[in-house]
C-alpha cells in the first residue's frame, strides 16, 4: 500500500466517473472538517455531524464558485472510515466534481488509494477482513444470489464463525501450553486422546466451511456452462435462446476467441456463464485443431457440459465419441431439431451416459429452451438454496486458508496418534490457528492486505 500513512487525510470521488444526478468527494481523516470549511459557502463555525449543508463549494483562493453541494459530517468513530468524515454531494458531471477533488486535495488532502476508505475501516476495527471483501463483492455483483451472500458475508457472519473455530483452537492451545510447561507422563495419555477429540470437532467445522466452496465459486462467478457438439446441430440457436430472456445485465467478458463465445446470462438470480464451442470434430486442419482443443479445455473446466445433438438422425460415430468424452462430467443432453423427427431415442443416450439429463428441443421455433433452463436451474440451484441459511465461502483466499488449517489440524491429530509429543503438536494446532485468522485479517501481513485491497476501486 504505497504511500498510506494513517493520519492523513484522504479523499477520493466516490460515484462512478461519468454523468450523473449527482457525484460525490469523500473525504476521510483529521483535517476533513477544516477542508469543509474553507470551501463551503455559506459554513457555520459549527458544523453538526450528521446534518446536511447547502451552499456552493469555492475555489478558496479567489472565490470562484464550483458548483452547489450539500455537504455532511460524520465524526469519528462513527463513520465508514472510523475517521472524521465529509460527503460533498454535487452535480454528476465530469468536471465540476473532478474541480471540486482537485480543489479538496489543494486544501490539504491526499488522494485516496484504490479501496483505502475500507481498509482504514478495517484497520479501525470497524469490520474484519472478510466484511471488507464482502464489499467488494457487494459492488461487483452482477446477479441476485451472488449479492445475497455477499451481504451475508457483509453482516460478519462468516468471520463469527471462524472466531468461534478459532476459539476452540486457542483453548487446545492453551491446555496444551499448561501441559508443555508441567510435563505428567501419567497424564500425558490420557490428555492427548482428548486433544484428538477437541481437534476432530474443530476439524468437523472446518470441513462444513470448505464443502460450501464449489457451491459458492458457482454462486459468485456463476455456472459454467459449454456448449458442446458437432457442427450445425444448433449450439448457436440455443445460445441464444438461452441469452434471449436471461441475458446479464452486464455482458462482461468480451473474450470472443476465433472459436468460443462467451456470454453471461441470469437464471433465477444465478449467474451463467456460457461458451459456445467449436464444432467438434476430427480434422487435419490445424488452425480447426487449435478450437478443437480449446473446446475440449472448456469441457473440461466447465461445471455442466451441455451437449447439442440432432436428435432427427441416428447418433453417428462423431455423437458417440463426445458422448463417451463425457463420462463423469456432469452433462445434459440436448436431443434437437424434433420438429424434424426422432431418430434418437434417451435410452440410446443412458446407455453411454446414465447420469445424464436429457430435454428434447425444437430450438428453431424455440421450443424446448424453457425446458434447458429449467433443468440447469434444478441441477444446481437447489444445492445453492439449501445453503441459504448458512455461510457460503465464495473466496479462493478463503478457500486456501482453510485448506491450509484443514492440513494442520490433520497433521496435529496424526501426531497425537502416533504419540509425538504435545510440543510438536502444538505447533501443527497454532499453525492452523494462524491461517484461520488469515481469513478475518486478524493474521494477515501486508501482502495479503495489499492483494484484498488492490481489487477495489477508487473511493471505496
Ligand atoms: P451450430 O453450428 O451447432 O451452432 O448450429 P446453429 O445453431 O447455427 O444451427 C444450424 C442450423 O440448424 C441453422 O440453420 C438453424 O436454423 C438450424 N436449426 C437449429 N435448431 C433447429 C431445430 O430445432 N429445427 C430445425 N429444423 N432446424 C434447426
Ligand atoms: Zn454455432
């Protein structure tokens, strides 16, 4: 974090650059008041916190009116920052709130790093690590489901939770210090049994956390989905039958390769990913072999695999293989173009892939793309719903932290067994003490704060 210096004061514009009803400069730290004052017209000697103030905002040198603004005070410690804090609503134009940045940082203040206002919060103590990058994840999602677990996470539940996992950790720790300090070789015994059951208690939690990862890495970057299958069976029509109602408000990944597409779309407020790959199938083509391959990434990276055929001719060879390059992905089976007939029938497809879902579709007059949606909603978003009621990891910070504490703690019960001293054990137990409290920042050095915080943007 270049140049962060508690103590300063910081402001940054706070309201997406561009225009708008209104934008706002924040301003946080010692001297926000004092900036306040020098460039409202008019101010009162007293300011109240929490009470709005109109006026003009001035050029203090020469009393050039900027714009109109109402202005607000929040005093420390209750504000965002834990800081003195003052809001300067303006107009929504490009200029006159960047004049009225420039004017505050004349007056004295810094400008503010990409999410410094919420890492003093957090360093204030004001929320802990992962609140801080469940805003974040509040500003950045793009559907409803991925929004409901960021505001959970928001709330501190997730970070409760492993306080109270660490909790139970210190207590081992602190029954294992008594025990290093007094050595019994009587007791000895009988104490490190009930550190293995302490231990597989805590391990139990720890576990429940990690089985929400997959689910959650869904529910955040959304399902993905590829679109697989030979050429001209209808991948393209289904794509955009797909996108046609549920298209995401924002289609943010431009990565229009040479064979893939990839769109995002919305389904009951879950997030899809969709990729649409090339028409798998043999050639000598190399150019052709290149989106071969990538499609077969994709397969293989995606959640679902949905799978086109022409459901009007018999499977040929080509059908049969990508059907088999399927087994163990979790796939659905689209049978296509049934206005044309049914030479194919769903025993044909269960007898390569039993597990897979099958819907029959007449995409050509849009019949059947309910049906698709429907079943990808059943398939995924009933494990996501059951979860609703409990704290879903969503991070992958997180998700390594967990998994380095998981390790720990097994290594630390391994040991116990096999009759190695507490000391050594202890030091597994503190280690997954410590990655735990990665998590909430209450462990975390400069380098994890720097990674967390470079994501924000500016003014937040
Ligand atoms: P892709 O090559 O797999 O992406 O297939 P397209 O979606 O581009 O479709 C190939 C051709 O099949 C197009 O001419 C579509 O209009 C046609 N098509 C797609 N779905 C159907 C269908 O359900 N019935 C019929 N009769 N034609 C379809
Ligand atoms: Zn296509």
């Amino acid at each position: 974090f270049k140049g962060e210096k508690m103590g300063d004061t910081i402001a940054a514009i706070a309201t997406p650059q561009g225009e708008g009803g209104i934008g706002i400069v924040r301003i946080s730290g010692d001297d926000s008041l004092n900036i306040m004052k020098k460039i409202l017209r008019p101010c009162p000697a007293e300011v109240k916190p929490r009470y709005a103030y109109y006026g003009n905002i001035v050029n203090p040198e020469n009393e050039n009116v900027i714009d109109e603004a109402i202005c607000l005070y929040m005093k420390a410690p209750h504000s965002y920052t834990c800081e003195d804090v003052v809001e300067i609503q303006a107009h929504g134009g490009i200029v006159s709130i960047r004049l009225i940045l420039r004017t505050v940082l004349d007056c004295g203040a810094r400008m503010a790093e990409p999410g410094e206002f919420t890492k003093l919060a957090f360093l204030n103590g004001r929320m802990d690590l992962a609140q801080a990058e469940a805003v974040i994840d509040v500003i950045k999602a793009k559907s409803e489901m991925p929004l409901q677990i960021a505001e959970r996470q928001l709330k501190g539940r997730l970070g409760t939770e492993i306080s109270e996992i660490r909790e139970s950790l210190r207590d081992v720790l602190a029954q294992m210090a008594v025990n290093i300090d007094f050595p019994d070789e009587d007791i000895e015994q009988v104490e490190s049994q009930r550190f293995c059951e302490d231990l597989s208690k805590v391990k139990e939690k720890v576990q429940n956390l990690l089985d929400t990862c997959d689910n959650g890495r869904i529910a955040k970057e959304g399902i993905r989905v590829a679109i697989v299958g030979k050429p001209n069976v209808g991948k393209s029509s289904l794509m955009n039958a797909l996108l046609g109602e549920n298209r995401a408000i924002v289609t943010n990944i431009p990565g229009t390769t040479r064979d893939t597409i990839e769109e995002s779309a919305t389904i009951h407020g879950l997030p899809l990913v969709l990729t649409d790959t090339a028409g798998i199938r043999e050639t000598d083509d190399v150019i052709e072999q290149m989106g071969i391959q990538k499609s077969h990434e994709e397969m293989e990276a995606a959640d679902l695999v949905v799978l086109v055929l022409d459901g009007s001719k018999a499977l040929s060879p080509e059908d049969v293989k990508i059907l088999n390059q399927n087994k163990g992905q979790r796939v659905l089976v689209v049978l296509n173009k049934n206005d044309l007939g049914e030479a194919v029938s769903q025993d044909e497809v269960k007898d390569i892939l039993p597990e897979a879902e099958i819907v029959q579709t007449s995409l050509l007059r849009l019949n059947g793309a309910d049906a698709v949606t429907h079943r990808i909603q059943e398939m995924f978003l009933e494990g996501i719903q059951n979860m609703q009621e409990r704290n879903i990891v969503t991070s992958e910070r997180h998700r390594d932290a967990l998994n380095r504490g998981m390790e720990s703690i097994v290594d630390g019960m391994n040991l116990l067994e096999m009759g190695e001293s507490i000391e050594i054990c202890e030091l597994q137990v503190h280690n997954a003490y410590e990655a735990l409290g990665e998590i909430i920042g209450e462990t975390a050095g400069d380098e994890i704060l720097d990674t967390v915080f470079s994501k924000f943007c500016l003014g937040k």
